[in-house]
C-alpha cells in the first residue's frame, strides 16, 4: 500500500517534497530511523558545502592494471572526494583489492556498484555466470529470480559491492533492438513487473541495492543509446501500460534505485532533450507521478546518447533530477562546472545537500555507517563459484527450457530400445555435453557440420529412426544445414540461440522443437534431460518469434526417467562428495577393493557419479 514517508529522522535524507503517493522504500523500512539520523547528520556536517556536492559523482575505473588503477582511484577519493565507483571488467581479486585499498583512505565510506545485470560473471572473467534475462523470461515460478536475486546479493557481498544495476525492466517489443534484446525478461509488461521485481526483493533482502533500469524503457527502440540518442514515439497510453508498467510496479513495492536513461521520449518532454537530462523525465514523471523516492542514478554519462554540445551533462542531469552522476566525462570538470552554477544560483546547495543526505542515508542502510571489513580473501573465488551458485544456476536453466512443438507426442523420447537416434550439432564439435549427456540415456550417432553436410553423412543421418538438430548459429551455414534436415523422419530442432533468431529459419521442418535460449554448459545438459525425460520443462516462450510461435507459447513435457542434477539441489550437506571421497580413498589404501564407481540418486536424479581407483590389482 502506498504511504507518504513518515520514517522519523530518515525523512530529512529523502526528498523535502515528497510526493502524495510516495512509497517507503524497503530498504530504509527495517532501519532505526533515529541512529540512522545521528549517523547522517555526523558525517553530513564533518564535509564542506564542496564535499558534499562530490558525494554524487560516480565515476568508472579499470581494475585490470591495479597499480595504474590505485593512482586514479586516489586522485577520484581524495582529491575530488567522490561518493562511490563503478569498475568496469577484470577479476574478482582485482575488484576486492581495490575496494579494499578505497576504503581505507576515503575519509567517508564509498558506495561499490556493479553493472551486473547477469551477476557478476558479466563484468569479471573468472566468475561463473548465470542465464541472460530473455531466457529467465521463460521461467514460470517467480521465486526462482528471488532465490537467484538472493544469489547474486551473496556474491555482491562478498566482493565489497553494495549496489548492483539491475534488473533491466525494459520491455522488448522489437525485435531488432540493438542494445537490449537478451537483457530483456521479454515483451510481456506483466511478466517483465512480476519477474524483475521477485529478483530485486531477493536482492534487497541480501543487502544489496537494486536498481532498475532504463526508465523509462529502451525496449522499443532499433538504435543503440551508447552512440546515439533514442527516440520512443509511443503514445502517453502505450507507455504508461507497457514502458512504464514494470517500472511502477518496481516503485510500488519499495525498491531503492532506478537509472534513467539516455532517451527521447516526446510524448514526456517535446524538447527532444535525453530523458536524463529531463526535468520532466527525472522528476515531474518519475518522482512527482510515479511517487519514487529512492537514489535516482543517470545511465553513464559518456554514451552517445547523453551527449550536449557546449553544456555540460552531469550539471544538467543533476538539475533535471539526478541524485547519482554516473560515469562522468571529465569528473574534475564537472564538480568545477556545478560549483559555478551553484555560485551563480542556477543550482542550489538546497538541492545539493538533499540528494548528499539521501546518499548518506542509503550508506548507513547498506552496511558502511563503520569502516568496512577487508573482502579480499584467499578463498574468494571458491566462495563466488560455490555448490549454492551452481544449484541456482541448475535450477533456473531447467525452469526456463522450452518446449514449443511436439507434434505426435514425440517427445520425451520412448521405446528407446527400438528407436535410433542421430545428433547433429551444428555449429559447434560433435563431442559436447549435450552429446555425452543424450549418450547417458542411449546409444546416439553424433555427427558435427558448420557450413553444410555431405550425401554420405546426410545418408547416414536419414537411416535413424529420430534425428535431432542441435542449432548453435543462425548463420547461413546453419540455415542451410536446417534446410538439408529438412526431410529426416521424427526431427527434433533444439535451439541453442537466442529466441528471436528462430525467425531465420522460418518456417522450421519437424515434428519437434525444443528452446534454451544460449549456449552454455548447463543448457546443452539440461536440453539432453529435456529429450529423454529427464526432467519436467514448463517454461514458455517470452516473445513473440515471427513464423514460429507468439508469446506465451509453452508445452509441457513430463519428467519420465532418471535425471542429473548436483547434491545441494537433492537436499544434501554440502561435504557429501568430500566425505565419500575420504571413505573411498581409505578403503583403497587399505586394500578392500582396487576401485570402485559411487552412484548417488534421489529424488529421480542422479546427483553423484564418480570413479575411483582400477577395476583389478594390476
């Protein structure tokens, strides 16, 4: 239910105008509202009217070389007093190095943000990743992205983070779209709400802010924002009931960030003015209509989108709205910059100290009202890609695979003591999970083609009783290969592509289709479970796929025999494999047996099968 904002003493760190139909963000909700005050007003009134105007800059840092990264991060605390930093990619000891070393000589804690909007594995190259939103869209059980949201806090945690910019709440409706597509949950509005929303309250609720992005919506837009500026000509009724609707429901149930970003939206402001840089974007919308109260944060302010000749862009983003100044080109400039407007009376330090209070506030809540623990560890990388990580990671590939055709019933597989089965996988080594895993339930032909296949191959491939097309490209090659398949009795296509590009092999031959959305390690096993009934699929198609299906599109298949999953996912204690290694090893050395193989199953999974030692003494 909204409520104006009553929370004693955090009420001086939010907006002095709030709105009639304002809601208590979540995360200030579970505060003390009066130490919560004590602790703003101490550091608030240690800082210069300068310092608190640098408490909004946020610029972006690369970790990769740590000594020439120290040196630009030194000159962004101290010298121009920054209120946080976003790293761009590297490693997961380079970020916790460095969040360490900044802590220690800021005189105010910083806020650590992450463009993570897959979890960290986007950024850093040795973190394990989850699946992109366009195929968690397919996933039925919201709880999965709360369970994940909580995931990614975990992981945030860990590394020193306290902010994470996600989810993407766009709506995706075209196709074409150059910047979103797979970084949308899909063209649904309803869906998009209820699925972004379930992952921001696991977020939330593990210490981490979320921040939805990019309002107010760069769902149906077929030019890329990093380069230029975007223009959304809906209507103000399309985008209050597609663009907008995901956002509203984000504002409604108390989230904390939202990033506006760099886009034309007419309908909103005629003076084709980025909605960044928007007054009537970033306030009289977003937080006069739409009630937000939380940290409002622009999109990066060095894409092309955002781009002003002669003014400069955090100075105008900051009077059309913005608490945070993310990515500036020139930081140094631009506190210059605000400083003379504020001298002028352009800006006031009014203005500069609410947003400076609501930082602080969204500090003390987050966990840095004390000098932050040090996050970097020897363990770190074992504690990122844990058994946890990699059961919500097991958990969200099976939810979100897809069945779209099945014509006859055909799937999952029967009578698999007649039947003949070929795999194709085009586009990728006959040798791959999904291969050895289809060869976990039968005896398979594998056979592998990137631009097209020979008669003999084609030959060999037309005498089994079931073929399945296994499409990892959309490229030429693989369209002519489809087109080869064509004719082959009882033809299964698994797609291992984005969904929108099923359309380039429209229309698509057999009796059987089988969606995953990209191609990882889990979704090549989990599609081998999907065939042999190996596990229950229920998701449903996110878009719309011109020539294929429409949004919604979904058969069940049943879960008919054994599957494969890991122990954590089974109910087991984590120590599980490690202690029967220990016994297994004793036992060896003790000379009871030369070698043995351990299954372990449960629930119809097989979540343990390992080999040890030899079958004789020799």
């Amino acid at each position: 239910m909204k409520r104006i904002f009553k929370i004693v003493g955090v009420a001086l760190a939010m907006a002095c105008a709030a709105s009639a139909n304002a809601t208590i963000p979540n995360l200030l909700q579970g505060t003390d509202g009066e130490q919560c005050r004590k602790w703003v007003d101490s550091v608030f009134n240690t800082m210069s009217e300068t310092d608190r105007l640098k408490q909004l800059f946020m610029p972006v840092v690369d970790p990769t070389n740590i000594a020439v990264a120290k040196k630009t991060l030194y000159n962004h605390i101290v010298n121009n007093s920054v209120g946080g930093i976003l790293f761009s990619g590297g490693k997961a000891r380079q970020y916790t190095e460095l969040i360490d070393y900044c802590q220690s000589v800021a005189k105010v804690p910083l806020l650590f943000t992450l463009d993570g909007e897959w979890g960290p594995a986007m950024r850093l190259k040795d973190v394990d990743g989850f699946p992109y939103n366009m195929g968690l869209g397919a996933i039925q059980d919201p709880e999965l992205l709360y369970l994940y949201g909580q995931e990614t806090a975990r992981q945030c945690r860990l590394l020193g983070l306290q902010v994470n910019f996600a989810p993407v709440l766009d709506v995706n409706s075209d196709p074409a779209n150059p910047v979103i597509g797979k970084r949308s949950f899909g063209e649904d509005p309803r869906r998009v709400a209820e699925l972004g929303c379930a992952y921001s309250r696991g977020l939330e609720s593990g210490g981490v802010m979320a921040v939805a992005k990019h309002f107010p919506g760069h769902g149906d837009t077929n030019v890329d924002s990093h380069k230029v500026l975007p223009t959304i000509y809906h209507d103000k009724c399309t985008l209050d009931s597609v663009d907008l609707l995901p956002f509203q429901r984000f504002i409604d149930e108390g989230y904390s960030g939202i990033m506006v970003g760099h886009l034309n939206v007419p309908v909103v402001d005629k003076t084709n003015t980025p909605s960044s840089l928007s007054k009537f974007v970033s306030t009289d919308l977003l937080k006069h209509e739409m009630g937000f109260e939380g940290l409002a944060f622009t999109d990066a302010l060095t894409m092309g989108g955002a781009s002003q000749k002669n003014s400069d862009n955090c100075l105008r983003a900051f009077k059309a709205g913005a608490d945070v100044l993310l990515k500036p080109a020139n930081t140094a400039a631009s506190i210059q910059a605000m400083l003379a407007a504020l001298r002028s009376g352009e800006i006031t330090q009014s203005q500069i100290d609410e947003s400076c209070r609501k930082i602080l506030t969204y500090k003390y809540v987050l966990g840095l009202r004390k000098r932050p623990e040090k996050v970097d560890r020897p363990d770190l990388l074992e504690q990122l890609n844990s058994p946890e990580a990699e059961a919500v990671r097991r958990n969200l590939v099976e939810a979100m695979t897809t069945c779209i055709r099945n014509d006859n019933d055909l799937l999952p597989f029967k009578n698999l003591e007649s039947n003949t089965i070929a795999v194709v996988n085009i586009g990728a080594p006959a040798a791959n999970e999904f291969t050895r895993f289809c060869g976990k339930y039968a005896d398979v032909s594998t056979f592998a083609a990137q631009q097209g296949l020979t008669q003999q191959q084609l030959m060999r491939i037309k005498k089994h009783s079931i073929v399945v097309a296994a499409v990892y490209s959309d490229n030429e090659g693989a369209r002519h290969i489809m087109s080869q398949l064509s004719r082959c009795e009882n033809l299964v296509t698994v797609f291992f592509i984005n969904p929108y590009k099923m359309s380039d092999f429209a229309p698509i031959p057999g009796e059987a289709i089988l969606l995953m959305g990209e191609n990882t390690r889990l979704t090549r096993e989990y599609a081998a479970q999907a065939l042999f009934g190996g596990i229950e699929v229920r998701g449903k198609l996110p878009v719309n796929v011109k020539g294929v299906a429409p949004s919604g599109r979904g058969i069940l298949l049943p879960k008919t025999r054994i599957g494969y999953s890991d122990p954590l996912s089974a109910g087991f204690k984590l120590p599980l494999a490690d202690s029967i290694d220990k016994i297994i090893k004793t036992a060896m050395t003790a000379g009871a047996f030369p070698g043995c193989q351990i299954l372990v199953a449960r629930n119809g999974n097989v979540i343990l099968d390992r080999q040890y030692g030899f079958t004789d003494r020799s």
